[in-house]
C-alpha cells in the first residue's frame, strides 16, 4: 500500500526536500504537493513498516499515513484542497464555475462559428465540438478528423475560447494535441486503458467521462491512469448511467457530483445534455447540477438542430442556453460558486505559451 508522508506546517523546503530524497532512496516514487496550509508527500510503491518509520523520524515530519484508497494521485488523501487548473488563463475547478459548451459535432465552419459566437456571448468559457465520433453505428456519421479539428482550432483562435474535443484512438492523441486545447475522454472509452495512458503522456487536460454502466470508483481509477503518467491535468465528468427507465436516454447521478468531491480533488463537471437525451430536460439537469456543486457543465448547442448530424434531439437552441447560463449564475451563487467571468483582469483569457487558443 503506497503511503503519504504528512508535513509539519512549519516545514521548510530543506526539510520536504530531504522526505522526497529519503522517499526515492527507499525505492518509492515520491510526489510533493504543495499546498495552502501543507505539504504532503506521496510515496508510491510496497509500503514496509520499517520504511514508514524511518520516514517518520525525519525533521519536518508530522505523520505518516497508507493511502487507502485503491487511486492514490486522485485522492482526496493524497491531494486535501480542491485542484483547480489554469487552463489558457482561466481557472477551471473548486468554486469556479466554467460551462463548456457547442454542438455535439464540428459539422461546418459556418455552424460551428455561429454556434461558438452565440455561446460566447451567451457566457460559456470553452467551445466544444467532436471531430472524431464514436457511434454506436457503424453506418452513422463519424466526424469530419483532421479536417474538424483544423476548423474547431480556427474557431478558438478566432473567438479566444480554448477548445475540448473527443478523442478516440491512441493513434490521434498527437493530431487532436496539435489542435485542441483539451482532450474529451469519452464514456464509451473512459476505459479504453491506453487511450488514457496516450493522454497522461501530454500536458493538455483531459476531461474524462463516466462510463455508461461504470462505478464512481471506476472512473476515479480512469484518473489514476491519467495522473500516474505525469499528466495531473484531470477533469471529472458525470453524464448519465443506464438504469431501467427509457423516458431520458440516460439517468443523470446528480449524487455523482458530491461523491466525487468527497473522494477525489479534481474538478467535477455534469452533462446535462447526453444524460437528458431531449432539448426540454437539459435546463433541469443543468440547474441539478450545479446546485449539488459541479465545477460546471457541457451542454450541446446547436442552431439548426433538426438538422443536426449527430445528437440533435439533445441540442438546446442558442437563446434557450442564454437564459439557462442567466440561470446557472444564479443558482452557482447560492452554493458559493461563481461563473467563470469574461473581461475581469484576473480571469482574461490569454494565449498559451505554445500556439495559442485552439492548440
Ligand atoms: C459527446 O460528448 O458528444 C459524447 C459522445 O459524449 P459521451 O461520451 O458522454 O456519450
Ligand atoms: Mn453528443
């Protein structure tokens, strides 16, 4: 069982610097988290009783503790304060509240830029839009790949929102990487094992969704995966799992949302719009979650759903999202969360280091 070495609050650096030397000299991979009040530091690897004790003897060592929980990095243990990530200037986790948001697919420029203006204005923070979609049937439209993501970049330069798309393959992580700000994981792959190790490799954050059928500790385990890889850039995502009824396309698990806070420090996001599967549910579910504290959601957005390529039933109309986000703002205040706002100087988005907004 891997360990966590707990540290004094008045522990200096010499002193954490000796715990993470000590933690490598013992054959364990040690991993310091800074935090506000402490820092701790994870050990990973067989834990034996004389390495706890000589760990505890060290200078600035409050405690030593094994980590219980089968996802170490994921951990609340591990991890005590909420992660909250910078991502292209704006910070997504805890109590800012981010909505992500576009159609289900990048169909076109045209409704891609209409769409993406429209959520803009409207207050969404990122722009969504699937290059590469997994259908459940083959004879169903999969995306325009390379060509979509040319055009999802474009969008994000031209509208200064970072970008999420789904990938699919290992073999696509380094295109989509080239092109999106942030890498979709989506459920039906949310254990599609090397697709996750793929992602963990790169620096962009990877928001990972629920399985259809899976457990919260499943998907935690998913994160694992990611973060064991270096990547500590995770998003949490709950959008519906398979219960018995047929009336909604999936069931949303609002309680998802705080057992994840519980469990884990990653940021915790609904989709409102998969789980509803119908346009007139999605304000609902949205507003659910939310109040049971997401960090945000995704809604799927479209301005001519009838003629959607792909999820259109779902899709909510530009002005019907305008009013949810007027909405969400209201019910994000009453838990003590805040939308992510646009213009505030701390909150400005800025263009990465490398490439700027779309990759
Ligand atoms: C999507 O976001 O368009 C999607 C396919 O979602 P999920 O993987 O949750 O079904
Ligand atoms: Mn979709």
């Amino acid at each position: 069982m891997d360990m966590i070495v707990v540290m004094k609050a008045g522990a200096i650096d010499d002193d954490v610097n000796r715990v993470v030397d000590r933690v490598a000299e013992l054959g364990l991979v040690p991993h310091p988290s800074r935090g506000e009040f402490r820092t701790i530091i994870g050990a990973i690897g067989e834990r034996t009783p004389e390495a706890q004790q000589q760990l505890e003897q060290l200078p600035g060592v409050d405690e030593v503790m094994a980590i219980s929980q089968p996802y170490k990095l994921a951990s609340r243990e591990f991890h005590e304060a909420d992660t909250i990530l910078d991502i292209a200037g704006i910070r997504v986790g805890g109590p800012h509240v981010n909505i992500i948001a576009g159609p289900c697919a990048i169909e076109s420029r045209e409704i891609l830029f209409e769409v993406g203006r429209a959520v803009k204005d409207a207050g969404a923070s990122i722009l969504r839009g699937g290059a590469f979609k997994p259908r459940s049937s083959p004879y169903s439209f999969k995306g325009r790949g390379k060509e979509g993501l040319e055009i999802l970049q474009e969008a994000g330069r031209e509208l200064e929102m970072p970008t999420i798309t789904e990938v699919v393959d290992p073999r696509d992580v380094g295109v989509v990487n080239e092109y999106a700000d942030m890498f979709q994981i989506g459920a039906r792959n949310m254990q599609n094992f090397n697709l996750l190790l793929e992602v963990g490799k790169t620096d962009k954050p990877v928001f990972i969704k629920r399985g259809l059928s899976a457990t919260i500790t499943e998907l935690l385990m998913s994160a694992e995966y990611v973060l064991s890889q270096g990547n500590h850039r995770v998003i949490l995502c709950e959008r519906g799992i398979r219960t018995f009824g047929n009336e909604t396309r999936f069931t949303l698990d609002v309680s998802a949302v705080p057992v994840l806070q519980e469990r884990c420090h990653l940021p915790v996001f609904i989709d409102p719009s998969h789980a509803a599967g119908k346009r007139d549910l999605v304000p609902a579910l949205a507003l659910a979650g939310i109040a049971a504290g997401a960090s945000g959601a995704i809604v799927e957005v479209h301005s001519c759903p009838e003629r959607a390529l792909c999820d259109g039933p779902q899709a909510v109309l530009p002005n019907n999202f305008a009013k949810l986000m007027e909405q969400i703002k209201q019910i994000a205040e009453i838990v003590g969360h805040r939308v992510t706002p646009w213009g505030r100087e701390d909150t400005q988005p800025r263009r990465a280091a490398a490439g700027g907004w779309g990759g």
